[in-house]
C-alpha cells in the first residue's frame, strides 16, 4: 500500500518544529512495529512513552495518538513520524528531503540564472501559487485552509532561497509578490494569521540582500514605482531604490 502522500508533502504542510522532531524520531529508529491495514499506517513511537499511532493513507494528518498533543486532537510530531515511515517505505531521507525552509532566505549566490533554472523556478512558482486561493469554504475547513496556506508559503520558500543573486532572480520574486499582494486585496485569499502577508515580508528582506550583494537588482524595485500594495511592503525596496 503507498500512501497519497509523499515525503515533500508531508514536510511543508507540516512546517517546523515539528517537522524536525518528526524526523529526529524517524531517523533515530523510534518508529516500530509498522502495520499497513485497511487504508492506514499503524505503529509504536518511542518517545518519553511508547505510544500508539495510526495515521490514514489518504491524508497523513488524519489520525490518532494517545500523547498529550494527539489527545487534543492536534497533528503530533509521533503521527508524522509514522507518516513520514510510511512516505518514504522506512529508508533513510536524503538532506534535501529532510531540509525546512520556512522562510526565503538570500542564498548568497552571486550570478545570472540558467536556462534551465529559470524554466525550472517557473514552473515551481506556477504550481505552488495554487496554494494561496479563495477561501469559500465553511467555517469548520478554515484551518484546513490555512494549513494550505502555510505549505504553500513553505514551498515558495524553498523555491526563493535557491535563486542566484541577479536581476533576473530579483524581477521574478516581485512579480511572484505582486501576484501575492493581489490575492489579498482582491483575490478572496483570507490571511487572517498572516501567513502570506510574513511570507511578503521575508521576501522583501530577501531583497534589500539581493541589492546588498548585487547593486544591479535595485533597478529591479522601481517595478514598483506607484503600486499600491496592501500593507505597503514595497516602500523598503522603493526607499533603497530611490537612495
């Protein structure tokens, strides 16, 4: 039985810290007595105590588990953990799986984008923004829907912090965040924990160290020149543009 899910999906949907104490468990062996039956992954996590975790095929967040958290009906690092076990069929996670960006951070790296990077982002950037949608469900799927916030944020996060430093790299972040800026204001996104709007924000730090880096980038911002964006985070760029 292969779960709907793979270790990706698991890993921004879930966000740290609990992606991390997941895969500390995983790692050190503490996912036991694995079963598959009837549409879901069962076993015993060690941890403080042994206990008892089953999480479904379909949706690794759909389980139970008797520690504290999981009593409370609430997504443990054990239900993950057991997921992840049955994700990766219980071999070893390679660094980029077990590696969390929950924000963009500058990478530091100094150059034009390939052909094939550019192509590549492209085509990550166009999938994740499916992510960040309407919100017109009801009220009982809203923290579903922000949990799909989250993961779509976690996943551009990762797709940002891979970039080179170059102009090329800095147009398409502000584009990406227009096309954001605009799903807030007008697109029905419903941000009520800011999820997107610190994302935004991240961003434009990532930003003022492109310009750091590469001064060329600052012909970038005036992009913005005259834009209204919801909380006005174009204004830092703008500032070192005009300076």
């Amino acid at each position: 039985m292969v779960p709907a899910y793979d270790v990706p999906k698991i890993k921004f949907a879930t966000g740290n810290p609990t992606w991390s104490r997941a895969v500390y468990l995983y790692e050190l062996g503490k996912v036991t007595q694995c079963k598959k039956t009837d549409g879901i992954f069962s076993a015993v996590v060690i941890g403080s105590n042994s206990y008892e975790v089953w999480v479904s095929s379909e949706k690794f967040d759909v389980g139970e588990c008797n520690c504290y958290v999981g009593q409370k009906e609430e997504l443990c690092k054990h239900m993950v953990a057991v997921a992840i076990h049955a994700a990766a069929a219980g071999q070893p996670l390679s660094e980029t799986d077990k590696e969390m960006q929950s924000e963009p951070l500058c990478s530091g790296r100094i150059g034009p984008l390939s052909k094939d990077e550019l192509l590549s982002t492209q085509s990550a950037i166009k999938v994740v923004m499916k992510f960040i949608k309407a919100y017109r469900g009801p009220s009982r799927m809203w923290f579903a829907y922000q949990g799909g916030l989250a993961e779509g944020c976690n996943r551009l996060s990762a797709v940002f912090s891979k970039l080179p430093v170059c102009e090329e790299a800095a147009r398409m972040v502000i584009q990406t965040l227009l096309k954001l800026d605009k799903k807030l204001c007008q697109g029905g996104v419903d941000d009520s924990d800011g999820t997107v709007g610190g994302f935004i924000e991240s961003a434009v730090k990532m930003l003022e160290q492109f310009a750091a880096l590469e001064p060329s980038c600052l012909g970038q911002f005036k992009i913005l020149e005259d834009r209204e964006t919801c909380f006005d985070w174009q204004e830092p760029l703008l500032k070192l543009a005009r300076e």
